[in-house]
C-alpha cells in the first residue's frame, strides 16, 4: 500500500511541474494598440493597424490556430510575414506599411511592425498557451469627417483638343521601355498625326 501511495505521490509530483508561461495578447481596436502580456506581466505595447471602413477586425476570445513564418494572401495579393492565424484567414502579422499603424488600414487583419510582428511570432511559438483578445470598434470617422476641410476637384480643359479622342498610353510596368512604333511608320503617322 506504501509503494502504490508513494507512486501516486511522485507521478503527482511530476505532473505538477510548472507549465509553459501563458502568453496574453490584448488588442484594443479603438486605440488601435496590443498589449502583450507573459504570466500576467505586460511584456510589449505596440501599435497596430486593424480594418479600416468597408472591412471588419472581429471582436473576441481566441487561440493561434496555425502559424506561418512566410505567407502571402492570394486573396488581396500582399505578403504577410510572421503570421498567427487566430479565426480563418484573420491573422496578426507584419506589415511594409508602417506609417499607418496606429490608424485602420488593413483587410481585416491585425498589422504590426515587422520586427514587433517577429518577437511575436517567436513569443507564441516558444511558450505556448495563448490567448488573443481582440476588444474595441474601429475609430469613427465622424469626427474626422468634420475635422476634415471640403475639398473639390477643379475643373480642367485640354489645351489640345484635337487628341481628346486618342487614347492615353498606359506607363510602362516594371523596366520595360515603352513601346513606340517606328517613326517613318503607317501606325506612328495615324497614332501622331499632327508630327511629322
């Protein structure tokens, strides 16, 4: 009976053990800021970017549901480094656009700095246990609607009205030279008609 008490007692003993730290991530939409926290102590406080209008960062309770050192979305064509999947395609990852964190701007998405999305990514990664509480609504725009001064397109004329009906050439993509017919050509004469 002694041994069976004392096998209970170690395997008790054993299972004990302290777990993995338990790693919380704050985001509050309408301050557009993460706090992260490790064991109950604040660790980082960052800026972030979330939906802007016409989109939505949902609001909730969440785990990292799959992480993702490179990824890049097919459905808005950008690149989405250090991404942790927390609802479907809704992830905290890098972003290039730094100058608009702390303002709505992505998808959906929760942006961060890339160095602060990669201290992230290993946090999760390395301690497991998170929990990703995303509080808040988008900022409104009201009052930056009515701080924001009327502005009206000004009316221009072409002076050269008689290529109003040519199309305008697109600019070229990438380094290739734009195309351009040769000049003693039928198809440079009709597309440049007034030059000779």
């Amino acid at each position: 009976m002694r041994l069976l008490g004392l096998a209970a007692l170690v395997l008790g003993a054993a299972l004990a053990t302290p777990a993995s730290a338990g790693v919380t991530v704050n985001v509050n939409l309408s301050s557009q800021r993460m706090t992260v926290s490790v064991d109950g102590q604040p660790r980082y406080n960052w800026a972030i970017s979330s939906a802007r209008a016409g989109y939505v960062t949902p609001n909730g309770v969440y785990r990292p549901q799959r992480l993702e050192k490179y990824w890049y979305s097919r459905k808005y064509g950008g690149a989405m480094p250090h991404a942790v999947f927390f609802r479907g395609g809704y992830a905290i990852h890098g972003t290039t656009a730094v100058r608009a964190l702390g303002n709505p701007a992505s998808h959906g998405c929760i942006r961060l700095h890339p160095a602060n999305a990669a201290t992230l990514y290993s946090l999760v990664r390395s301690e497991g246990g998170t929990r990703i509480v995303i509080t808040g609504s988008r900022p409104g725009t009201a009052y930056a609607a009515r701080k924001a001064k009327h502005r009206v397109a000004k009316h221009h004329t072409r002076t050269h009205r008689h290529y109003a009906s040519r199309p305008a050439r697109a600019p070229a993509l990438a380094y290739a030279p734009a195309q351009r017919a040769p000049v003693g050509s039928l198809q440079y004469w009709m597309s440049n008609p007034g030059r000779r």
